[in-house]
C-alpha cells in the first residue's frame, strides 16, 4: 500500500487535537521531513487514497467516524534566525518560534503568545488575536501540491483575509514559514509575554479541552460572536459533554466524554440561537474532518 514509509492504522486522533475529541484515521503518518512529506502525498495520490495534514490539532473538530484516509501529521521542525527574518518548519508550536524571536530581540509574534497552535496551522488559517494576524509578519512560505511539487509563496500569494487564505480553498499544503520581525529589546519582548500569557490565563480556558475560538467574528455588527452568545445567556450551556465556556462564550469545552456530534448540535444551536435573536449569522472558525 504506502512503501519506505512508517504508517500506523486505525489510529485515534483525539489524542493529537486540543479537543481531545474524535474517532481513527485508517493511515497515520508523523513526517519529519520534506522528502517524507512528498513520498506520502505521491503515494496516495496515486492509489486514490483520501489526504488530511495535521498540525497542532487546534481548531479541529474530527468526526466520531474519524478520517477514511491518510492523515498526515506534519512534525518538521526547525527554526533558522538570520538578521530580523525567522524561518521555521510547518510542525513546530508557535509558541516555540515566539520564543526563539524574543530570545533574539525580534518583535511582531508575540501576539499570539499561549496560541496552542503549529507554525503551519498559523499560516494556514492566518491565526489573528489581539489586533494582530499572521499575515502582517509572514515573508514567504515553502508549500507543496498533492502531487510533491514543492514551490515558494510571496505573502501576497498567499491571498490573506480574515482568518481566511488560498490554502483552505485550494490543496497546499505548508512545509515552512519565514517571517520578517521587527527589532526590538530582548527582555522587554520576555515581560510583554508574561504579561499576555496572563491575561489569557485570565479570559480563556487554558489546560481545558477545547479546540479555541468556535466561531468567526461576524461582520455587519460591531458585536464579537462570544458577546452575542454571552448576550443570549449561553454560556455553561451543555449538550451532553460539550459545554459553551463559563469564561470565553466562543469557547467550547470537552468536559468529559464529549463527541464529536455532541459538539455540532451545540454548534447548530449557538448558531440558531444567535440568528433567531439577534439576526447575526455565525460563522465556524474550526475546521471539520470526517463529517
């Protein structure tokens, strides 16, 4: 079926998305390397063999029936620090390139410090917080089609909107990312995240299982999607283990043998609730795998 390459079967995915939340992929593979990364795609495409690439596992909400396919988790892994520009592998926690720019006295990502997402997550969906996004920073990515091809992006390539670019429309998938920093103080980059990881300890669920923020801030309201959930009175409203943040509105929480159904009914209710009330039609952040 797959040659020269170590692929697992029947593998749970819940343990490798923030959601802890969701059934077996029917191939596995953690690639650590470009070339292992092309080999799969090659192979699969060429057997008809349906693909998924995973990163940090947030926002990802996976069926209970899990993915009939080969799932691809992407582990390459490597920073690379050259005067203010950052390059780093699609598999690496954000959080880690974060520190290694602050380390250096480079500014720009410390936005989206205590964001449990991968390096290739963030460019992927333009990861934003704070009055930040990834598109302000990102310099160039490498990316590869489904057929191996392997080529560079501008930023512009990329076509970034919010929480929106050409890859949820299109199949690349990112290899690595180069940002292009600001200089900045060394120490003063250490406090700023102090300071913001607290805050998030503050405003969100952390060490909780939830896949982040549910839904997209609207448009044509000056609300957020949590202030129009939490104007309806739902937060701690559960179906059966999916229960709607007591702290963040936007924030679902497996608090326990959740499933995956569980958490679209609550989605699909949040959503009717919401558009019955309010007029405001919300939309998912999270992405759906297996449905």
């Amino acid at each position: 079926m797959f040659k020269d390459l170590a692929i697992a079967t029947n593998v749970s995915l819940a343990p490798f998305t923030t959601f802890k939340i969701g059934g077996p992929a029917k191939y596995f593979l953690r690639a650590k390397t470009i070339e292992t990364v092309q080999s799969a795609l090659q192979q699969a495409q060429a057997q008809s063999i349906p693909i998924y690439i995973l990163g940090g596992g947030s926002n990802v909400l996976v069926s209970d029936k899990g993915f009939a396919g080969l799932v691809i988790k992407v582990e390459i892994g490597e920073v690379e620090i050259k005067d203010n520009f950052v390059s780093a592998g699609a598999g690496l926690p954000l959080s880690s390139v974060i520190r290694a720019a602050a380390s250096k006295g480079l500014a720009g990502l410390e936005f989206a410090t205590g964001v449990p997402a991968s390096v290739g997550g963030a460019v992927w969906g333009n990861l934003g917080c704070r009055g930040s996004e990834i598109s302000k920073v990102l310099a160039e990515c490498t990316i590869t089609d489904r057929l191996g091809h392997i080529q560079t992006f501008s930023n512009a390539q990329c076509q970034y909107q919010y929480r929106d670019s050409i890859f949820k429309h299109q199949p690349l998938i990112i290899l690595d990312a180069t940002f292009k920093l600001l200089v900045g103080e060394a120490a003063m980059l250490r406090r700023l995240m102090v300071e913001l990881s607290n805050l998030k300890k503050q405003e969100q669920n952390i060490g909780e299982d939830t896949a982040g923020c549910t839904f997209r801030n609207p448009s044509g309201t000056t609300k957020t999607a949590a202030q129009c959930i939490d104007e309806l009175g739902l937060k701690g409203f559960n179906i059966g283990g999916a229960k709607i943040s007591e702290k963040h509105a936007n924030f679902i929480i497996n608090t326990g043998g959740a499933t995956a159904d569980q958490v679209v009914q609550l989605i699909s209710y949040t959503k009717q609730q919401v558009r019955d009330k309010l007029g405001v039609q919300l939309m998912e952040e999270i992405e759906y795998v297996g449905f």
